[in-house]
C-alpha cells in the first residue's frame, strides 16, 4: 500500500491559511494520519493584516491520491485556498540551503571555486570552515551539496520548498 | 449603573457576562434545549451557570463517553446539533470515541470541554489533557477559547461549521479562567453568518447535472445507491429522492447510514447493499450500467474487492464533501452539493428535457432483479425450539411498525439483522454506528433519542456483549424515568468475530464466548428497571407486547440460537456477486484469500 502511496511524480502544493494556533498542525497531521509522503514543508505568515500564512507542500502521488490530498487539504476549516503549483501551470521554486564545509589546503580553494560557480555566498568563514548560502531549486541545491561532500561537507540546513505560480494570476 | 435609554438599547445587543453565563447564552441564542453531560472540577462555572438558568435542560449520563453517544442519537432523530459538557482531562479523553463515531458518521455535535486554567495549560496540571491536540484528527474543527471576548463568537462559528456542509463534531476547549473571566456577548445576525475561510458547496453545477440526467435517461440497467448524506441533507432531501426514484422507476438500494430515507417497503427498494446486504442488492449494483450515488461514500463494506466493484458501470456520484469522490472508486461524473439540491435539481433537469424510461430495458432489469429476489436471501428457519435472532427482530418489527418508534442498535450481528429485518420508512428513525462500528452506542444514543422524543417507542436492539460495554447508563435511563426498550439478542457470544472465527479462523474462538454473563433480570431490577426474559418462540408475540405494555425501562434479555450466522455475506476481498448464502458451508463458500483475510 505504502508502495502505491510513493508511486508517481512529486507535486508542490501551496495552501492558504488562516493564522490560527494549530493550522500547521492540522495539515501535519492530515498528512501523517492518511499516510501521504511530505518530501519538504515551509510555512510563514506572508499577509500580517489578513492574518494569513501559506503552507508549502512538495508531496508525492499518482493522480488520485494528490486529487485526495488537494480535497483533504481543502475540506480543513481554516484553509482559504489549496493550488497545485505544478499540475496548474508553470512556476518558479526556491530553496535556500546554508552549508557548512570544514577544509584547509587545497580543498577549501575548491571549495570556494565550486561555490562561485553556483554563486554561492561565503556567509561565515574561519581558518577552518566556510558557511555558504546557496539559493535555487532542490536540484541544484542538491548538486552543490553532491560536490561539497568530498571536499568536507559538515552540515546542511535547507528551507525546504518555496514556490510560487508564473504569470499575473495570484493565488 | 447609569441607565439612559440609549446605554439599555446597546444592551440588548452587547453584554458584559461571566464567560461561562456567555457559553450559556450563546447556546440560547443558537436554540439549544439539552446538554448531555457530566460535571468535573473545570466545568464548574459552567454548571454554575446552567444551574441559574431554566431554557437549557442538563441530562447527567454516567460516563462522558455516553454524553457523546446521546447527543449523536439526539442529533440523528432530530436533524438538530447533539451538545456535549465535559469537564476536562479524563472527561474530555472519554469523549474522544464518540467524537471519532461522530465524525465517521458525519453527525453535527458541538461538544465543549472544560479546561484547566490558562496559565496552567501544559504543566501537567491536574485533569489537563491536550485535548485540541487529541481531537484534532477526530473532529471537524476544534476551538480553545482564549479570550472570553471570543467566546460568543466562537461558539456560534462551532455550531455553523458543526451543521454546514458535510456535518461533523467540534470541540470547544474553555479553561476555567475564560469561564470566570468577564467579556462582552454580541449576539450575531445568525442567518447571515458566513465564515471567514469556510464555504460549504450547496448546489451541483448544472452542466454536470445535465450531463448526469442524460446518462440516466439513457440506463438501461440503472440504480439508485443512496447513503447517510440523504438523512443529514434533511427530510426535503428524502421526499425529493422518493420523487425520483417514482419519476425514473429505477430500482434503490442503501447503505447502512442510508435506511429510511426510502421506505424500505416499497416494491423499487431491493434492500441494504454491501457486506451484509441482500443478494438483489449486491447483484443489482455489480451488473448494472448507470449506477447513481447519492450521499454514499463506497466505504470498504460497500465495495468489497475494489477491482472487482461493479466492473461495466458508468458511476454518478454526489456528495457535499469533494474528499469523498474519487477517494475509494474512480467515478465518470462527480457532483459536489448538497444531495437534497442536487437531486431538486435532477429532478428539474429530468422533466425539463421531457426524458422519458426506456420501458423495455426497465422491464428485462426488473426481470433479471426479480430473479435474484426470488432467491430470498434473507429466509430463515423459525423452528419451535430455540428463537432465531432474524425471527426476533422480524417479530419486534411487526409488533411496533404501527407506532412511532425509533430504533438504535450496538454493533455486530444483531445490527446486522435489525439493518436486514427492521423496515424503516421515514429517515432519522434508525441510528446505528455505521463507520466506526462502536460497540455500546445504542444505548446511550437510545437515551439521547428518547430525550427528543418523549412519547415515542424507543427500542435498542442489542447484543449481550455491546450491552456490557456502555451499561452505565441504564441508570441514566431510570433516573430521566426514560422508558426505553433494550432487546437484548443474547447468543452468548461476541457473534460477529465468532463468524468470522467460524468462516476465516477454522473456528478457532478466540476470546469470543460471553462468559460470566450477569442475570439481565436481576440487574435491570438492581437499577430500578424492568427484566424479562424471552426464550419460547411460541410466546415471543405476547413477550415482546408485554414489554411494549411496560411503562418504564425493559431490559429484555432475548434467548436466542448461538451459533446461527448472518448472511448474506460478501467475504472480504470478494466480489460483490461472490456472496456466501445461508445454508452454504464454510467449505464450500467463495475462498478468503490471505489478501482478503488482511482486509478485514
């Protein structure tokens, strides 16, 4: 069953709440309790005058079960709107990484050369490490890190998944 | 108080009260007449203030769990919110069942739960539970009131997200503090409510409703498969769904949520579908062309082998709740509204566009469903020794038909038999525990129905072993000179897993014999009831008027054949026309599967 869950493409799904205590939880919990993956969740409140916070979901499915996970999210009382970000259209996505790399000698040069060519900023540097800031979607996030490891990947934190749809059309 | 005449026209719309005399007040305003409750230390403003008031009438049960239950047979018999106090902790812990049978069920409960003070909230402080966090997944929504300012407000928003839409429990959590605290009641324009995110869908989009009346008009093999969502669209709903029905002539069938809302007596109703449904039934719904939902989910007891559910059928499903189409079985055309406007609409569609039956088709699917009806799946062997639980049930059935009587059951073979035996014509007379199967349901939920119907019949058919589980509340019962008539059909066993252990575990009975059983006369005596027991097929009528003659509470402890199984029965993992037949043997019934056997 669980197999059938995983089967299908990734879908990021944005969702619309209001503000109220617990709205993350519920959308947690509906994902747990009917056993649909989350691969990345951010959350923030993004209108501070409509109390309103968007939730961003990068799940995975075959049609029916992501048309289930649009209609579960959408069945929860606080939530203003659910978008499937990539059945509905184009859209751009974003995620942040910072990355902690411990090398001296030859390794931290390569270290920064590799950075430059993902254009990713030095944020912190000691004798012995850098913290780089690195911004983009999940695939290049994750081909820096790839080329990072060698040369003394420490620690990574990611936002996970931001995204939002192409064009004039807001959610 | 400085009274000018302006300050006491202000008055009447906004007050200063105790949030508990707010709570209060606000359940007036929402025309509540009776709380199911029990009393704790973190409620005690609130009983404070039901205490100083006439319009809301308090019933005690005697354990928070049949608060719940009495409020859903309240609420199922009347259409109306079922509303629950419970203090908080262990009070709001019990509750969690029949809150999870509420939303199963989707039956609107508001149910409120006390709090530990504020400043107290998760430091383990004495009877604290997080009880937002643990009814988060067992209710519709849920509310902590954190500001007595917002308690009006809150409670109406309970009440309109309880009851709109696809119907279901919420919880309103109150720490005492709130309770005591003063705040400012506003009494909202309650028609003109609208929620700030929540919009309930009512009318079906008419393209789709064309779309599905052609492909009625156009059936040759068609069926009606309606559900619960008929009873909570109302009794407009159902009137309009037997117009329909009359107007195309097509046969109907039912889930278990769904009886009544069509008389079952009527020549177009083939019987309950699905595990334990009629042979016609089942056999109507695998083979037909243009099979209709209406407010049915294709729960697993209704599908059976999904793979194998009605293979050649084009499915028309109508539901309030988007979730629900699409979740289980893949359907053509998905209607989301309310079932009572979608089908008013149908109704229009079909007369507009001048559609007429295809008489000849009608007449070869009405053959071929006679056929099956001739089966008459349901017969039975009443022999002069031992009474048989169908017969019971028939019996009780014929003897109460002509009064006003509304029916609860437990959970297990009894409810089986009183969903194939009893006939209901009207909806909101039948409550049973359709999705979570809670044993112990029927009797509280008998409480909370005789509450809202005084003068009538209430009857729960139950088992000896559901009986046990909630049998608190006879005292409940006695206490409200509430007199309700337990049917207790007692074989002695837990008789559906003993089936189950009997056809899928080589009868291999574990832990399902109903050992050190008490005497159900003497402990209907003990509580101030009346006992009987019934065990002579031959008087069974005068057993059964003598304990309809009786005014007060029976507890009829009904003597019947042990081992007798219930049949029709669709294995699990089988298909719908793999039923197994009275009078089959195990042996020689369609094969569970190792797949089947894990379904359940």
């Amino acid at each position: 069953m669980s197999d059938e869950t995983n089967a299908g493409p990734k879908h990021t799904i944005a969702v619309l709440v209001d503000n109220e205590p617990g709205v993350l939880a519920r959308v947690v919990g509906l994902f747990s309790g009917r056993g649909y993956n989350i691969d990345s969740l951010t959350v923030a409140e993004v209108d501070a005058r409509r109390d309103r916070s968007r939730i961003n979901i990068v799940t995975s499915g075959n049609e029916m079960i992501i048309d289930q996970i649009r209609a579960q999210l959408e069945r929860l009382v606080p939530v203003f709107n659910v978008v499937d970000l990539t059945e509905d259209g184009p859209s751009v996505e974003r995620e942040l990484a910072l990355i902690k790399v411990v090398a001296t000698g030859e390794n931290r040069i390569e270290a920064l050369r590799v950075a430059d060519i993902f254009r990713a900023r030095a944020v912190d540097s000691t004798m012995g490490s850098f913290v780089f800031e690195v911004t983009g979607d999940s695939g290049k996030v994750n081909a820096f890190i790839d080329l990072m490891e060698p040369l003394g990947l420490a620690e990574v934190s990611r936002t996970g998944v931001v995204a939002i749809a192409r064009g004039a059309d807001a959610m | 108080m400085s009274g000018t005449a302006q300050d006491s026209d202000q008055n009447e719309t906004t007050e200063t009260l105790s949030g508990a005399e707010i709570l209060i007040r606000a359940l007036t305003d929402q025309g509540v007449d009776v709380i199911f409750g029990y009393p704790g230390g973190a409620v005690l403003p609130i009983y404070d203030a039901l205490f100083a008031q006439n319009n809301i009438r308090h019933v005690l049960v005697r354990q928070e769990g049949g608060a719940v239950h009495a409020a859903e047979g309240y609420a199922r018999s009347t259409g109306k919110p079922g509303v629950v106090l419970v203090t908080s902790g262990p009070g709001a812990t019990n509750a969690v069942t029949g809150l999870t049978d509420a939303m199963m069920d989707s039956i609107p409960i508001v149910c409120l739960t006390g709090q530990v003070a504020s400043h107290l909230i998760g430091n383990d402080a004495f009877q604290e539970a997080d009880t937002i966090g643990i009814t988060r997944p067992c209710t519709k929504h849920n509310y902590l009131v954190k500001d007595t300012d917002e308690m009006g407000r809150i409670v109406h928003e309970a009440f309109y997200v309880a009851t709109q839409g696809r119907p279901g429990p919420v919880v309103i959590d109150l720490p005492k503090d709130i309770c005591v605290n003063q705040g400012v009641y506003e009494m909202p324009d309650l028609d003109n409510l609208q929620h700030k995110t929540y919009r309930p869908p009512t009318t079906g989009k008419e393209s789709q409703i064309a779309e599905a009346v052609a492909l009625m008009a156009g059936a040759k093999r068609p069926i009606f498969y309606t559900g619960g969502g008929l009873i909570n669209s109302g009794p407009e709903a159902c009137a309009k769904l037997r117009e329909l029905v009359k107007l195309t002539g097509y046969p109907i069938t039912s889930t278990l949520m769904g009886l009544g809302a069509f008389p079952a007596s009527d020549d177009q109703f083939v019987g309950m579908l699905g595990m334990h449904g009629t042979y016609e039934a089942n056999n109507a719904m695998h083979d037909c062309d243009v099979m209709i939902c209406l407010g049915a989910r294709f729960d697993d007891r209704i599908t059976g082998r999904l793979d194998a559910f009605s293979p050649g059928s084009t499915k028309i499903h109508v539901d309030v709740d988007p979730s629900s189409i699409n979740k289980n079985i893949s359907v053509d055309l998905g209607i989301v509204g309310d079932v009572g406007q979608v089908i008013e609409q149908m109704l229009a569609g079909w007369n507009k566009a001048g559609h007429q039956p295809d008489q000849a088709a009608a007449k070869d699917w009405w053959t071929t469903i006679q056929r099956w009806r001739s089966r008459d799946c349901l017969a039975f062997e009443q022999g002069k020794d031992v009474i048989k639980p169908q017969h019971a049930i028939q019996r009780l059935y014929e003897l109460t038909k002509d009064r006003d009587t509304y029916i609860t059951t437990e959970v297990g073979q009894h409810q089986m038999w009183a969903a194939q035996f009893y006939k209901f014509e009207e909806p909101n007379r039948w409550m049973t525990s359709g999705g979570l199967g809670t044993m112990g349901y029927g009797l509280p939920a008998a409480v909370g129905v005789q509450i809202a119907h005084p003068e009538s019949l209430v009857v729960d058919i139950s088992g000896e072993a559901s009986f046990m589980m909630n049998i608190q509340e006879i005292a409940t019962a006695v206490q409200y000179r509430l007199p309700l008539k337990v049917f207790i059909l007692n074989n002695r066993w837990m008789g559906m897993v003993r089936q189950w252990q009997e056809l899928l575990h080589g009868s291999r009975y574990a832990e399902t014999y109903s050992e050190a059983l008490p005497d159900f006369v003497k402990l209907a005596e003990c509580f101030g009831a009346t006992g009987m027991v019934m065990e002579d097929p031959a008087s069974l009528d005068d057993d059964i008027r003598k304990m309809l003659d009786i005014d007060g509470l029976v507890i009829a402890d009904v003597r019947v054949a042990k081992e007798e199984n219930c049949f029709p029965m669709v294995p699990s993992g089988a298909a719908h026309n793999e039923m197994i037949m009275a009078g089959n043997k195990a042996a020689e019934s369609p094969k569970v599967t190792d797949d089947g056997m894990a379904l359940v």
